[in-house]
C-alpha cells in the first residue's frame, strides 16, 4: 500500500486509485506484490511471465484502464508490476494504466473501453493489439516479456514467410 493513493469512486467506472501528492515522472506510485501466481487468465489478472498469470494485491486490482494512461509498469524484484508515473501527476488525479502494457492478449472485457480518452480504442485490448506508435511509446512502462513474445513472433513469421517463398520457388522450378 502507498500512503500517497487512496480508492475513491470514479463516475461511470465504480472504483479508482487516486493520488493524494503530486507525482513526477518515474516515481513509483505503489509497488506490486504477488499475492497468487499460477492462476488462470481473468479479468483481474495480471500476465507475469511469458505463458504466466498472478493476482496482484492492496490496491493494485483497482487501478483503471486508460487508453491515454498517466503510469505504466515496471516488473520489480519479486516479479510484481510497480506502478509507475509516465508524466506528472497531479494531486488528486486519478492514476491509471493501459492493461495492453501488461497482458499480451485481453480476452475478458467484453464491454466497450470507458476511458472517454480522445485516443481511446473503443475496447480494451492486450499488447498484441496495439499499433506499433503506441508500442514505441509504451516502451519504458510495459513487462519485457511483452516486447520478447512480439520479437519471437516476428522471427517466426520470418521463417514462415521464407518456407513458403521456398515453396513457391521450388514449385516453378519443378514446373519448368
């Protein structure tokens, strides 16, 4: 827990974490803590590792969803998802954080995003989603394994991209 958030209710969104000191860039709004790992894909859970699910703790959970987020994640040494200032934060402004930043597929809100942001989605979508601008700027805020899934999944496309070159090539060649 931090003695710098507190839960309040937000209009439209139930709860949210709002800041009761300013916040500058890199500063660490609350630091996560694993409360349960080898869980199930939820809506309130957060991916931890490549094909890895945990529950986070205190007030974690309760962070919104924002398409045009004021903090983003950094894993910390036991694994949890610090929840960190990407700009300044203002006293008394809600804190929140794109979940695509830590889950690389979202497959548990159905519902339409809520963020009211001008660069809102219209869906709450997972890393994989995202266009590669919004990727670029997430890059400092967001779990490395995010970025390691989408390199391997750029090497394997590579390689099946030239298997069927190879095939389309090797097929002319035997029509000849």
């Amino acid at each position: 827990m931090s003695a710098h958030i507190e839960l309040r209710t937000t209009p439209g969104r139930g709860e949210g974490v709002f800041t009761l000191k300013a916040f500058e860039p890199g500063e660490i709004l609350l630091v996560g803590v694993l409360e349960t790992a080898d869980i199930a894909n939820h809506s309130h859970a957060s991916q931890i590792g490549k094909n890895e699910f945990g529950f986070h703790g205190g007030l974690s959970p309760k962070f919104n969803h924002s398409c045009n987020p004021n903090c983003g994640i950094r894993l910390n040494a036991s694994g949890g998802h610090n929840l960190v200032a990407m700009r300044s934060i203002s006293v008394d402004e809600e804190a929140t954080y794109d979940y695509a930043m830590r889950n690389y597929k979202i497959e548990h809100f159905p519902a339409s995003c809520s963020c009211s942001q001008k660069t809102c989605r219209s869906s709450i979508t997972g890393w994989k989603d995202l266009p590669q601008a919004r990727k670029d700027a997430y890059q400092d805020f967001t779990a490395p394994y995010l970025i390691e899934i989408d390199h391997e999944n750029l090497i394997s496309q590579k390689a099946t991209h030239k298997l069927e070159r190879d095939s389309r090539l090797s097929t002319c060649q035997q029509k000849r």
